[in-house]
C-alpha cells in the first residue's frame, strides 16, 4: 500500500512534468486575420514577412521593422530559418499576423546567438505575413537528376502499357466460312 506522501509527491512530479513539456511546445497566437485568405502559406512557397523578434525580458533583439531594413524572405519549411519559425508561419494568410513564442531548442538552442540572444532563450516573435510566391511543380521536377527523370518517364510508361494490357478487352478473328476475316 502506498502512502499518501508518496502518492502527493508522484502527483507533483507529473503535474511538473506536464506544465514543463507544454512549456516546450510552439506557441501560436493569431493577433489579426483578413476576412478573406484565399491562399495560405503551405512548406516550399517563398514567404515575405515583417517582424520584430523579442527575448522574454521584453528586449528587442532583431527587427525588420528598423529604418533601413527590409521584409525577410526566404523558403517555408527548408530549414533556412529557426524551426520555430518554419513551423509557425505555416497555413498563414497573406495580411496574418502572429505572435511565436519558441521555446529555446526550436530556437538557437543551448548555444544560443551571441551576444543578442543567450544561451536556452525562448524567443517571442511579433510576425506579418506580406506576401506568398507559391512553390511550382515545375520547380518540384528540376530539383531530380536528368536519370532520375528518364527512369520515371520510363516507369510511368511500363505501367501505363500493363494496365492498359490488363484492362482492354482481347480482339479474336472473326471467322467466315473456311479462313479468317481479312485475308
């Protein structure tokens, strides 16, 4: 039988345990939706996005918002940007804006970014989405090896003239009299 200060203590230790994993997870907070998005960010479309990247002080260690700076840019979800990132601004609609809130090892992690960001910070990230490029099939193909492409085109055709095999009907010889028909 277990006594009830062990029971508390496991208690304690579970209920610590889950408070500490969802303060690990990515936070997503929409702060302003358009009420039309007839396109949202999906991995591979080259985004554009202003923001304002925070630590949890409240310091401002990064802007493009600053004079003289520009929108980023760069591609969804190819590992380009801190995880945290590529994971947040994905299904986002052009006009969006977001408040991330990255926990440290989907951010710069244990060596952090010196000197603006320390070592395990979690960041907070104010984001707008300004514009989508979507990503192309064309640019999906041009990514294969000219080999790898024929083998496609080739297997594609393999399985084309089985199904087609399998599937059409067999034509016999019509028979008239003695021979076959035509002659």
């Amino acid at each position: 039988r277990r006594s009830p200060v062990l029971t508390m203590r496991l208690l304690f230790f579970f209920v610590v345990g889950v408070v500490a994993k969802k303060s690990e997870e990515l936070k997503i907070d929409v702060l302003e939706k358009p009420d039309v998005c007839s396109e949202r960010t999906a991995f591979g479309d080259t985004i554009s996005v202003h923001y304002t990247g925070k630590l949890t002080n409240g310091r401002e260690f990064d802007s493009s918002r600053r004079e003289g700076r520009s929108p980023f840019a760069f591609p969804l979800g190819q590992g380009k940007v801190i995880k945290g990132w590529d994971q947040g601004l994905l299904d986002m609609c052009v006009g969006e804006k977001r408040r991330l809130t990255i926990p440290s090892h989907l951010g710069y992690g244990a060596q952090g970014h010196p000197p603006a960001i320390p070592p395990h910070s979690t960041l907070v990230f104010e984001t707008e989405l300004l514009s989508v490029e979507k990503k192309s099939v064309l640019d999906s193909v041009t990514n294969y090896s000219p080999t790898t492409l024929i083998f496609c085109i080739l297997f594609g055709m393999l399985i084309y003239v089985a199904y087609v095999s399998l599937t059409e009907p067999k034509r016999s010889r019509i028979v008239i009299g003695e021979g076959a028909w035509p002659r």
